[in-house]
C-alpha cells in the first residue's frame, strides 16, 4: 500500500503549497493506479453504470418496437374495416349481426391504443417503467386501473431481476465507491504513525487532504459526466438539454456533498478504520435508515391501496347498472351526454331500449372516473407526505427528481393514465351521440372517427 512522502520538499522547512497542488496528484494518480481494490473497484463501477445504460437501451428498444408493432397492427385493422366500405360488405362474414353502418358497430370496430413513448433519457433511468404499462388499448369498457396496466414491482426488486437503474447505481452504489477511494487518505498515515512527517513537509495538512480527495472527486464526476452526456449525444436527446443539465448537476452536486463530508471525517478522523466505520455509517443512515423508515411511516399512514372504490364500480356497481330499468338509464345518460335530450314521453322510450342499453357503458365510464378520483387523491395525498420528509431525506428528493427528470416518475405515469381517461371518454362519448344521432356511418364519417379516436 502506497505512503504519501513528498520528496520534492526538503525536511529543513515548511513550504506552502498551492491550493492545487499538480504534484499531490500526479502521486494520487499513481497510487490509485497501483491500488488494486480502488482501480478494480473503480473499473467494477464503470462497468455497472455501463451495463445498466446499455439494459435502459434494450428496455427502451423493446418498447419502441412493441409500439411500433401496435402502431401497425392498428393501421391494418382499421384499413380492412375501410376495404369492408369499399366492397360493401357490413362486416366480418361469420359474424351477420355486425352493421359497420351502424356507429355502435363501426366506433367498437375501431382500434386505438394509448402509448408512452420511451423519454430519450430513459436508459439514463427507469424509475417506475416497469411498475406501469407503457400502452392501453381502448374500448368502450377500459378504465385507467386495469390489470394489463398496473403492477407492483420496486425498483429493488428489479434490480435483483437483472434489470439494473443508472439512477439506482448513482443514488445508493456511488457512495460506497468514494468510501472504497477515500477512506484511507490521512487515515493510513495515522495508522502508520507517520502523519506528523507530513505535517513537517506541508505546512497546511488540511489541503493535502482535499487536494487528495480532488484527485478522486474529479475521476469520479468526469466518468458520470461524460456517461450523461454521452447517452445523450448517442439518443439523439442533445436537444432536451435542460434535462441533461439537471442530470450532470444532480450528479455533481450529490457526489460533492459526500466529498465535503468524507474531508471532515478525514481530517478529524483518528484512524482508517475509524474513517471507514463513520463513511458507511452515514451511507447507511441516509441511504438506507432514513427512507425505511419513512416508507415504513407512510405505509402505516396510508396503508396499500387494495383500488376497493373501484373494485366496487367494476363489479357489484355495474351489474346494479344493468338491472336498472329504461327510464333511470336514460336519466342517467343525459346527465352525462346532455346534447341527446329528446322532447318525448317517458313511454316512448321503450323504442329506445337499444339505445339505451348501448349507452351504458358511458354510465360505468364515469362511475370510473369518479372512483379513480379517490384512488388517485389518495395516491396524492401519499405523496404530499413524502414530500414534506425531504428536509431530512434527500435521498427520496433525489431519486424523485432524477426521475422526473428521465420522465420514470409517478406523475408522468399519472398524465399517461389522464390520457388513458381521455380517450376511452371520448370514445364512449362519439358512441353515444352518434347512437342517438342516428348516424349511418359511410367511409368518410369512419375516417373522421379514425381521426377523432385516435
């Protein structure tokens, strides 16, 4: 193990050195070059970082082929519904009943998706893409909450999944590289008995050590630094600068801060193994302590949302719809649909059972929507609480941040699942009017419902 002695001063006097002092690293780059456990630990940690961006890729590509799939799929199955106008046919041949003509026919025929493109900062971080799905095909009975687009995986879990977060690696396995790179420095030459030699070569030991720690600090933020950006340049995502700022600032500012703290414990330290005991005790107490304990007080508070309100609406709620008679139906869709008002007496509704009954699944639309307003209020309220702990829990601030800034983080998911909404409301909304309206659907009227869908 290497010992610091500058031979370029000599023992009959103190000299000063500059406060970045080019000899101090050369000898750390040396020293850190012939360290095994630092340069293997340092390369082991680029490797990582490498392979996770490289998994964020493939995550990625993954996605942006699946939707390039469902993109295409859709596109020729509406195409044969246009080819069915063209031969003036009504519909698939083994099914008669079906009437393209008819807009209940037509509108549930047609195929759209909702998706969510990958950010060009995905591979940079994957937050919560794998706790959501990333697209919802729609039809008149989807909701934002079903089963195909909502999933509980951590991002811990992924981890030991083989599906390795750039942002996880930074956040939590960084700090343990600068404690494997800095924890000796001052330390070893106190171990060693020989600190008082390097008080008489240097006549200010304070900034030995943090021209030392430069050494490291400077290795480490360059080697992220240019990962961020390279990811960057390679995805074609120099354009969503701001982001990448806010990456390599993140990053720069989080590593800092643990060099600022690891030069006190250096310089105030009275042993390496001392040092690297208090080192990986703070690692610990914020990066594992403080947001177990948190996430342990906000379960408590808010307990796992089991989604009972709409559990409730997909199931006992819609078959009381369904047993309803003609006249509450009607009432209950021209709350919904008022545009559809028609001067008639209660009785002459009894013409308009199928219409009606073609309508119900906008009653159960918003009997939805209703529900996943609790839901979603509830999930807010949630995290209005961890808000308040980032005071004395940065790393939770963090994590959310970075990912908001890969577009990973709940909220993105929540205007994913607001589009989702949209659509499907749309959809149920253009069935009825058009059901009402009596429209007789032609090739141009299906194309305008190709256009309005999707």
């Amino acid at each position: 193990m290497a010992i610091w002695v500058n031979h370029s001063y000599k023992c009959e006097g103190k000299k000063n050195i500059n406060p970045m002092n080019f000899n101090i690293l050369l000898y750390e780059f040396k020293h850190f070059t012939k360290s095994k456990a630092k340069l293997f630990s340092f390369i082991f940690f680029i490797i990582i970082c490498v392979f996770s961006i490289y998994n964020g890729f493939e995550i990625a590509n993954k996605q942006k082929n699946t939707i390039k799939d469902i993109n295409n799929k859709t596109e020729l199955e509406n195409l044969k519904i246009i080819d069915w106008f063209d031969q003036g046919k009504k519909g698939p041949e083994d099914r008669a009943w079906v009437n393209i003509e008819d807009p209940y026919w037509a509108i549930r025929y047609t195929s759209s998706y909702v998706v969510k493109e990958p950010s060009s900062l995905f591979p940079l971080g994957i937050g919560q893409a794998q706790q959501f799905g990333f697209y919802k095909k729609i039809n008149r009975w989807s909701s934002t909450y079903d089963t195909d687009i909502v999933h509980e995986i951590s991002n811990y879990e992924r981890l030991i999944n083989g599906d390795i977060d750039f942002s996880f690696i930074i956040i939590f396995l960084l700090p343990i590289l600068l404690i494997i790179l800095t924890y000796n420095i001052n330390g070893l030459e106190k171990d060693l008995k020989i600190h008082k030699l390097i008080s008489i070569q240097n006549s200010n030991v304070n900034m030995w050590v943090l021209n030392r720690l430069f050494f490291y600090f400077f290795l480490v933020i360059i080697s992220i630094d240019l990962l961020i950006i390279g990811v960057g340049l390679s995805n074609n995502s120099m354009s969503n600068n701001q982001s990448i700022f806010k990456l390599v600032l993140i990053s720069n500012i989080y590593t800092l801060t643990y060099f600022i703290i690891f030069y006190f414990l250096n310089i105030y330290g009275k042993n390496s193994s001392g040092i690297a005991f208090k080192m990986i005790s703070i690692w610990l107490f914020f990066s594992v302590i403080i947001p177990g304990s948190v996430h342990q007080y906000v379960n408590y508070k808010y307990p796992v949302n089991y989604m009972v309100d709409f559990l409730d609406v997909n199931r006992k709620q819609t078959y009381d719809v369904f047993k309803l008679e003609n006249n509450k139906l009607y009432n209950k869709i021209i709350k919904i649909h008022p545009e559809i008002t028609q001067d008639k007496e209660l009785k002459g509704l009894i013409s308009e059972k199928q219409k009606i009954r073609r309508s119900i699944s906008s009653i159960v639309n918003q009997m939805n929507v209703s529900a996943v307003k609790e839901i979603e209020k509830q999930n807010e309220d949630k995290n209005r609480l961890i808000r308040s702990t980032y005071l004395f829990n940065p790393i939770s601030f963090l994590q959310n941040i970075w990912n908001s800034c890969t577009h990973t983080d709940y909220y993105a998911y929540e205007k994913f699942r607001v589009k989702i909404q949209e659509s499907i409301s749309v959809r149920n909304k253009l069935m009825v009017l058009e059901i009402w309206d009596e429209t007789k659907v032609d090739k141009e009227t299906y194309k305008e419902y190709l256009r309005i869908l999707n």
